[in-house]
C-alpha cells in the first residue's frame, strides 16, 4: 500500500479525523463524508479502521466493509445486561460461552 503523502489533501484527511465524532451511531456518517471527499485516499492508503468497542455498529461495520473495502476491527460491546460473565449452551453441561462469541468447554471430571 503507498505512504500516506503529505500534502493538501493529506492534510484535510487528518483534520477531518481530528473532527470525527466520538458517539455512538455518528461514525457511520463520517466514514461517508470521509469517503466522498478524500475518496482517492481512502481506497489507495485504507485497509484497516481501528476504533473501540464505543463504535460497534452494524451500519459502521456494513459500510466499512461493503462499500469501502476497509476490514473493520472494533471490539464488541457488552450488551447482556445480567452481569453473568458466561452463560450455560443449550443442552449441554460442560460448554459455557461469553458475550464476544467465545466458547469454552469444561472436562466433567476435573472442572
């Protein structure tokens, strides 16, 4: 992948990040915006969006993926509202799961 160039319109790329919204549901909105007006750069310079779990979005991730061609990694939020860390899977005695899609599976005979 080339270097990002400094320049114009490296420079507005930056300042437009800098500009980038921090809440919830708003990032979908500027990844478009970032794509229609720095669209060169996005698709010769983007192949990876880092963000945290505060920007785990269906919508965020779809158009990363779908329309821009950038992979999308972003934590997955919490969203079991229990406080269990695990929960037991269907019709099994040994087999626990998390929230971000980890499965584990106990031996019976030592736990």
């Amino acid at each position: 992948m080339p270097a990002l160039g400094v320049g114009q319109p490296a420079f507005d790329l930056v300042r437009d990040f800098e500009k980038a919204p921090r809440r919830f549901g708003e990032a979908w909105k500027f990844v478009k915006k970032l794509k229609q007006r720095h669209a060169e750069l996005v698709e010769q310079s983007c192949d990876t969006l880092i963000a945290d779990r505060g920007l785990d979005d269906t919508k965020l991730i779809e158009l990363l993926w779908d329309d821009c061609g950038i992979k999308p990694v972003i934590g997955i939020r919490n969203l079991w509202k229990d406080g269990e860390e695990t929960k037991l899977l269907d019709g099994q005695n040994n087999v626990v799961y998390d929230y971000q899609g980890n499965v584990y599976c106990y031996c019976m005979m030592t736990g």
